[in-house]
C-alpha cells in the first residue's frame, strides 16, 4: 500500500512519510502549519473484519491539546 499513499500524497500536492521513523517527523507540526489546506490521510493498521468489505464507515476525531478542542467529522472505505 505504501506506493498507493505515495501517489495519492504525490497527485495531490501532499507528503508521504513514515512516522515515527522518519526524519520529517521531527518537523511534522511546522510541516502541517505551512499548508494552507489542513486536510491529511491517516493510515493505521487495524483487525480485518470481512463484514465491513464494501462499506463506508463514519470517523468523528476529537482533539483535546493544551487547552485547544478541535472536532472533526469524516469516514473511510473500506475496499
């Protein structure tokens, strides 16, 4: 999967790297400041479950940092 994130990040003008493991990690806050759009792709590993092939599921993110609340609404396919 690793060269299909590379050319999603690549197409749409983002960034593709390894976290933790990569050097930009150390800058990742500064690197995500000088975008204008604030948009990201999270990658994570998780259980496969076949039941969820062919569905889009639902993501509510909520942030709680040093006296900053930031919410955000999105989902996933999963394929």
């Amino acid at each position: 999967m690793t060269s299909v994130y590379k050319e999603i990040a690549f197409s749409t003008g983002g960034l593709y790297f390894r976290v933790p493991g990569s050097v930009e990690e150390r800058n990742l806050y500064d690197i995500l400041k000088t975008h204008l759009d604030k948009r990201y792709i999270l990658s994570f590993k998780s259980v496969i479950n076949p039941e969820f092939s062919g569905k889009y599921i639902d993501l509510k993110v909520d942030v709680n940092y040093r006296d900053v609340v930031g919410k955000s609404e999105g989902g996933y396919f999963v394929p």
